[in-house]
C-alpha cells in the first residue's frame, strides 16, 4: 500500500487544460473510507521483451490495517485543481476532454507489439490514461481486457453516428473463451485476445 501511493513521476504527460505536454508528479489518497476496501494484487509485468509475465512471490496480509495514512488532505501549498470539462480558460465551445485524440505514436506500439487485439482498444487505452505513455496505456489495457466495448468505437462528440458496426466491434463467443482456456491453460484474457486474431 505504502508503495502505492508513493509519489510517481510521469515525463512527457498530456495535460487535458493546457493540451501540453511536460513532467508531473503523482500522488494518490483517499477523500473517504467505505466499508470495505478490495486491494487488487498485481499479478502480470512486462519483461524486457515485452513479454506478459506474473509474478511468482508471496503476499503476507495482515489481519488488520491502519489505514489513515491514506486519507487525502485536499490541495496542497503550491497545487492548483484542474479545469472542470468545459471550463478551459480557451473558452471556445467543448472541454479539453471532448477535445483530446489518441496519440496516434501509443496507438502504433500497442496494435504493433500485439497488446491491443483492434485500433480502437489501442485508443482506449491512450485516452485512458490521457495519452501519458504506451507503458501506462499498456497497463491499463492489461487490466482492461475483459471490458464489453474494450474494440468498440470511440464515442466521440461530433461524430453523427453514422458507421456504427466497424471490425472494431467485433465479440468473442464466451464458449469458444472457455473452450480454449480449458485447453490451452492460458488465462481468459490471453484466450480472448488470440480469438480476435483469428477471426
């Protein structure tokens, strides 16, 4: 937990107010604490292939935790909140949101390195995590897999909603997932991604 919320710092970041790019530092805290708290154990990385890989160690967990070294404090000295959508100090029509691309260089390397099954999950993943890098992308892509419209088209807010049925919204059958995982041993999500391939 403690190396959760220790402070990142991301180069190259896409600021969604500004639309520029720079260094920035990240910090994570809770603002409230619910009844239960589900932590999920990280289980795949990437190696220097770029190959998925899990990790193969033992996570003590405690009976009991103290947990308020989590809890978030607002805005710090020298820290400013960011934009609501909309209220861009640009002040021309839609928020900066509405606004941002895929970065067309995080899209490439994930469709080429095999990550993303179509463009669109490639995109959804750079836009995700606000075009920051293809290895946050790649990670969030790897938590994502599973999701329902993970290959469907981006919503955008000038599109008319003309083309809706692209390859991108093409569904695996869950049965042939189940099928090959039981054969294969590979997990859902690896069984997906190699259906898509080869449809």
């Amino acid at each position: 937990l403690q190396k959760y919320l220790a402070e990142q710092v991301i180069n190259d970041w896409m600021s969604p107010a500004t639309q520029k790019r720079g260094q920035v530092k990240k910090t994570q805290r809770l603002r409230t604490f619910p009844e239960y708290l589900a932590v999920q154990i990280q289980r795949y990385y990437f190696n220097a292939s770029w190959v998925a890989e899990k990790h193969d160690c033992i996570v003590p967990v405690p009976q009991e935790l103290d947990l308020e070294f989590m809890r978030g404090a607002g805005l710090q000295n020298g820290e400013e909140e960011l934009p609501k959508d909309g209220n861009n100090n640009g002040g021309g029509g839609g928020g900066a949101t509405a606004a941002m691309q895929a970065d067309a260089q995080i899209v490439s390397t994930l469709v080429m390195l095999g990550l993303a099954a179509t463009e669109n999950a490639a995109k959804r993943a750079a836009l995700a995590v606000q075009n920051a890098n293809a290895d946050m992308a790649a990670a969030w892509l790897m938590e994502h897999m599973t999701d329902a419209n993970i290959n469907d088209p981006i919503e955008e807010a000038n599109s008319g909603g003309g083309s809706g049925s692209g390859d991108g919204g093409f569904k695996v059958d869950p049965n042939q997932v189940a099928e090959l995982n039981m054969i294969s041993g590979f997990s859902t999500e690896y069984c997906q991604v190699a259906l898509m391939h080869t449809k």
